[in-house]
C-alpha cells in the first residue's frame, strides 16, 4: 500500500514495515520475515487522508499513528542556572529532529514495554529514553534515559489488543513514551529516516516472537555458562586460588572466576601482568581440571605505545579510527588509547586471531567485552570521528551503538571457528548483539531499590531477545550487607547469567564474608540453582529456538489477567515456574499473586488457588517459588560444578496433584559446548509421570545420550 510519500509493505500477518525512505541496515542486518499471506489473515492498514496510518483488530482500532510534525523542535528554555549551582542536573532536551513518529494511547490503561536495560519498572509509560549507548556508573534509576544498551524495540497494550514497534536504525534519537503528551509516544530522530516495522497480535507472545524472527537468533551458550560466577575488580592469583579451594572443598557451587583489568599489563588488552598474576597460564589450567573456567576481561581501547605488538599491528594495518584523516586517541585505562575499527574485516580477523592465541596460550576460558559504548575519559567520541568500515566510511554518530555489537561478535567468531559456543560478555550492546554474546547490566550499586530493579530490568532484556542476560549480585558499587547479599542471590537466583561481583574499594562480597549463618544460606541457594540447571539450559534452548524469554513478566504467560500487567517482583520462569522473592529490606513476609490454575509451594508442597493473593511467610533462608500443579521438572542432584559429559541420571520433581494431573516436559539435551547442536546433534525427551513412576520418550534422538531419570 503506497501513497507518494509514505509506504505500507505487509511482510506476514504480524509484521509491516511503514517508511518513507528505509533505513540502511546493512551494518547490523535483519532477518528476511516476508512470506506469502493468506487473505483472511492479511493485516487490516489503512493510509487516512492526513498521511497517518490505522491498523484495526477484531475489536477495533489496535494502532494510530497520528499526522507527522516535520522538523519537530523540542526544547525546555527555562533558565536553570541558579538550580544547578546547588548541582541540579539539566537534561538537555535539544533538538530540531528530521524524523518523528508518533503514535496515540488510547486511553490510561495501555501500558509500555521494552527498550532494554533500562533501570526502570515493566511499564515505561510517562518517561523518556535516548538510544545512545552510555558508560555512567553512578546511580541508576528510572528516570536515567540512556544506559548501556540501545535496544529499539517496544510493546503496548491496551484494551483491543497488542502491538510492538521497531526503529531500524543506529543514529542517536529518543523515545518519549507519553511523558510530555500522556495520550502519545513518539521515536524523534536528528538523522534516522521515517521508518519503522510494526507487529501485530493477539497476545505478547505473538509479539515478542515476530519481533524475534526478525532479529534473532540470540546465542545459544554452553550449559557451563548457566552456573555461577565469581568475580571482582581485581582478584590475584592467590586470591582466585583461594576462592577456588574453598568453594571446591566446602562444595559450594562453581564455574567460573573472573579476572578484571589489573590482571593486564598497563591495561594493554591481551597481555597479562606476570608480577600481578604470576605463571596465569598454569592457574587458569589448574582451575580448568577442577572444573572452574576462568573468564578475563578486555576493553577495545588500546594503548597507545609502538613498542606494544597489537598497537603496532594495528597502526601498520590504519587499523584504528581517525579524525580529520589522523589517528583519533582518548584515554582510557591505559592512558592515551585507540579504537579499533572493528567495522574492517581485515581488522576483525586480526583481533579475532589475537583472542585465539590469547586463549589457548593463557587457557583462558571466556572474554568479558567491557568499556565498549565506546567508554573514554576525556569526553565522547566526537560525531566525525571516522570508521573506514568494508563498504563505506562509517562516522561515529552511527557507529556509537554499534560499536559493542563488532567488538562482541569479533571475539565470539575466536570460539566459533573453533566448534566452541562463545563464551563471551557484553555491557554494551544494539538490538542485534544477542546473536554473539550474553550480557550484563552495566555498574549497578549495591542498593535495595537496584536489587528491586533488577527483576523487571532482566525481564525486560529477555522479552528484547537477550536472554542470557543479568546484574552483579549484591550490587558492584556502594558495600552490600548481609542481608542484601543473600535476599539479592534469593530474588536472581533463576537469573539465566549469574555473577557475584564487586569494585575495588568496596566491602568484599564473596559468600563467607558475614559469617557462618549467611554463608550457610548463600550455599543452599547457590546448590538449588544447580538443581534448576537441566530446566534452566532447556529453557534457554527453547528461547533460542523460538524467541519465548526464560525470564519473564507474568504477563508473557496470562495476558488477560489485569492483576500480572504491573508485578514488577515476581517471575515466570518458562511456563511452570513462578518466583517471589524479597526485595525490601527487613522484610520477612510478602504478598504473594498466583495467577489462574492451582499453584504448588516448591518447598512445603502446600497447594494454592490462583488468581488470588497470599500472604506468605519468608524468613531470610527462604523465597517464594511455586509450581503449577502438574507440572514436570528435571532437576541435577549434587552437582557443584557443571560437566555435562558426566551427566548421567536427572532427577524428576512433579508437582502432584490429587487428580494424578501431569503436565510433561520436553527435555533438551546435547554435549553443552559444542556447535554441532545446528546440525541436529542434540535430543528431545520427553518426560512424564503416571502413578509415581517417571515415563520418558524420545522425541529427537540426534545425540543419543540415554539419561536415567529417577522420582
């Protein structure tokens, strides 16, 4: 459907694209979504005489998109010097934008979703957020509008249906979601041409999967990579070690430590400060035998210094960004630094062989991408500095939030073209970047209202397609506390990427520093997440297959429930497994919602009516997890780190009912690490339970482990 300007081409019955001119997304590239539509399941748009574009549902209007402003100005010119004497913050709202698109709210209970990391509640209806990529450790909260990630992607709800929206495109721009005008949201763009896909369906599901065809598939890690990680800024050698031996010898789960930047020489990625951590090599092997991966962390900066291989390297190579036709250097780290231009492939293939040789020589397990907004100390990357790229000069302001997606999938092309999935980490990151890498959440502090917002703030990267994504335990700024410290591994312990980690300065937080009795509580929670671990990884299979989050609203599960549109503190994990845990301080009970069905306390076997709330008491070694009554799940007894090539027998907890209800589970099952599950290498149980005995099927026999499973 065309008029002179503006067109609306229907890709299948739950995606359009509207535009007037498309973006260019060659550099971060979409999935081909268009297939033949039957009639009766053609989407109903409509181009009204105003040049806007109605789509209708069964009940009636489900998207409006109102008359385009051009060359919008929005700008507070209210003189606010004398408050910022006092250190109020401005924020800036400049702008004459080349692009707005606006969209109407039909009224106040429609409800926003999405946009990424964003340290906020589920609903982001009345804030504003700005798709910019943006190192800032201090203390984030909803009102912060750029964090580190630009995920452009979002969802409404309202009463005649659900849409979701795209913006394919990496220039800087902002989303107001109803804060300057409460009955619209608005994408406004400096450079970004008019240009959007919109998806259509009767619930988020149907949403968040049309969105995921076209950005996906997000990485599918090794089974390892669901344990726990350990970490600060910076262990030693003999720090690490020690970490190691008491977790193995006290069995407390592991599988992973992680070294942060003093462990390189002057800050010089891929080097190692043999003074700070002497002979690293044969700790990262002696880790490796007792079954704890060792993940180290890099920057793309590099120092500046022709005595220094890859900086040289790279200077031979005109390898690095450039200014004015000149080598563009800031500082980070280590001083004066350069960036690399991950957007040439000769440029990729030269760091993607510096982090094979680093990992084999140094028996380095994963790579932790950090400081790759890009991050710099002597203010931002002007908007002129110049990528050479492989097709075409790509200037910063295009580059910025892209910049993490080719440092992310440079390194994870090092693991790939080795048969091994990537085991590798991002801060930074665009709406594709889950394809290569998992991430994390960036600098949080060690605050209750951070623990708080880091269930929504998961939750929502999930239903973006980052599902292996998750925050620092017990915060990495500010000192936690006890207290803090178990509730925080209580409310993420179903997370899909679990780190404990810290900062330098800080009070130390590994799980033995408050005594015995959190210790003790920190343990039992860390072995009841390794329980989870088959379901967790079967989990994460299916969201690769499919787009569905491991992590998610209740909302994803029971949309027609208004009671689930605004739980920020509870938790679908997959379709079966509901999770409630503390989030306020000094709290030992809490109201609990269990949406519709019967609802089984994993640990008293107590049954619940649902779509009714509950008062259920949490003393601080508990939390609320429930199942659905009838439901299967496979659990690993006794495992303190995870080797699948042992994995022999799995155990099955039924939530039972008095009817003798089952509700069986699709196992998914390979060897953990390798690429070979993309030919078919990999198994499909199913497993059931009928009279108190354990009934397991094969679905899909490609890897051809027999599993035992007991009850």
């Amino acid at each position: 459907m065309r008029t002179d300007e503006k067109t609306i081409e229907i890709l299948n019955e739950n995606t359009l694209r509207i535009y007037k001119k498309k973006n260019d997304t060659s550099l971060f590239g979409l999935n081909d979504v268009k297939r033949d539509v039957a009639k009766d399941r053609m989407p109903s748009a409509k181009l009204l005489a105003d040049g806007s574009v109605c789509v209708y549902g069964p009940q009636g209007p489900v998207f409006r998109e109102k008359a385009e402003i051009a060359d919008v100005l929005l700008k507070d010119d209210t003189n606010t010097e004398l408050a910022a004497k006092e250190g109020h913050k401005r924020e800036e709202n400049a702008g004459t934008f080349k692009t707005r698109i606006t969209a109407e709210l039909f009224d106040a209970d429609d409800r926003i979703y999405g946009l990424g990391d964003k340290a906020a509640f589920l609903d982001r209806r009345g804030y504003e957020y700005i798709s910019w990529n943006t190192d800032d450790p201090s203390q984030h909260n909803e009102t912060y509008r750029s964090l580190y990630k630009s995920v452009n992607f979002l969802m409404v709800s309202h009463k005649n249906g659900w849409y979701g929206l795209f913006y394919p495109s990496s220039f800087k721009f902002s989303f107001d979601l109803g804060k300057r005008d409460l009955h619209s949201l608005s994408i406004s763009s400096e450079k970004g041409e008019y240009d959007y896909f919109l998806f259509l369906g009767e619930t988020p599901v149907d949403i968040v999967k049309a969105y995921y065809a076209l950005i996906g598939p997000s990485l599918f890690t090794s089974m390892k990579f669901m344990g726990y990680h350990q970490s600060r800024w910076s262990y030693t050698n003999e720090e690490a070690k020690e970490i190691v031996r008491r977790h193995s010898e006290e069995g407390m789960p592991l599988d992973y430590i992680h070294f942060d930047i003093d462990y390189m020489k002057g800050y010089r990625v891929y080097t190692v400060n043999e003074d700070y951590v002497p002979d690293f090599a044969k700790t990262c092997s002696e880790f490796k035998k007792q079954g704890v991966g060792v993940i180290t962390i890099i920057d793309p900066a590099v120092k500046k210094d022709e005595d220094y291989r890859i900086y040289d390297d790279l200077c031979k190579m005109k390898g690095f960004a450039t200014l004015d036709g000149k080598e563009y250097i800031n500082e980070v780290w280590p001083g004066d630094a350069a960036y690399p231009d991950y957007f040439r492939k000769d440029v990729r293939d030269y760091l993607k062989n510096a982090t094979k040789d680093f990992l084999k020589k140094y028996n380095v397990t994963g790579i932790w991408c950090d400081m790759n907004e890009p991050a710099s100390f002597r203010g931002p990357l002007p908007d002129d500095v110049e990528f050479q790229g492989d097709a075409r000069m790509i200037l910063h302001d295009e580059a910025h939030n892209l910049y993490g997606e080719y440092m992310s999938k440079t390194v994870a092309a090092a693991f790939t073209e080795e048969n091994k999935r990537p085991s590798v980490i991002t801060r930074a990151a665009f709406a594709t970047t889950s394809r290569y890498t998992t991430s994390w959440n960036g600098d949080n502090q060690s605050l209750w209202d951070h623990l708080r917002a880091s269930l929504p703030q998961v939750m929502t990267m999930n239903m973006c397609g980052f599902f292996m994504n998750g925050v620092d335990v017990g915060g990495f700024g500010n000192d936690t506390t006890p207290e803090l410290l178990v509730r925080w591994l209580e409310a993420d312990l179903f997370m899909p990427y679990l780190r404990n980690h810290s900062a330098i300065g800080t009070l130390r937080q590994e799980p033995w520093c408050f005594g015995e009795e959190i210790y003790e509580i920190y343990k039992k929670f860390l072995r009841l997440r390794y329980e989870f671990i088959p379901y967790l990884y079967t989990l994460q299979w299916n969201a690769h297959e499919t787009g569905m989050p491991i992590f998610a609203p209740l909302f994803m599960y029971y949309p027609d429930d208004e009671n689930v549109k605004e739980i920020n503190d509870e938790v679908m994990v997959g379709d079966r497994v509901l999770h409630a845990p503390i989030v306020a301080q000094g709290e030992k009970r809490r109201v609990v919602y269990l949406p519709e069905g019967r609802w089984v306390d994993y640990f008293t076997g107590e049954s619940y009516e649902g779509k009714r709330s509950y008062i259920i008491e949490m003393p601080l070694d508990s939390t609320g997890i429930f199942v659905k009554e009838g439901a299967v799940i496979p659990l690993l007894k006794g495992a303190t780190s995870i080797e699948p090539e042992k994995i022999d027998e799995l155990w099955i907890y039924h939530a039972g009912s008095a009817d003798g209800k089952c509700i069986p589970f699709d196992l998914h099952w390979d060897d953990g690490e390798s690429m070979d599950y993309e030919k078919g290498i990999y198994d499909t149980v199913r497993i059931s339970v009928e009279n108190g005995e354990v009934k397991s099927e094969k679905i899909k026999n490609g890897y051809g482990k027999e599993l035992k499973f007991r009850i």
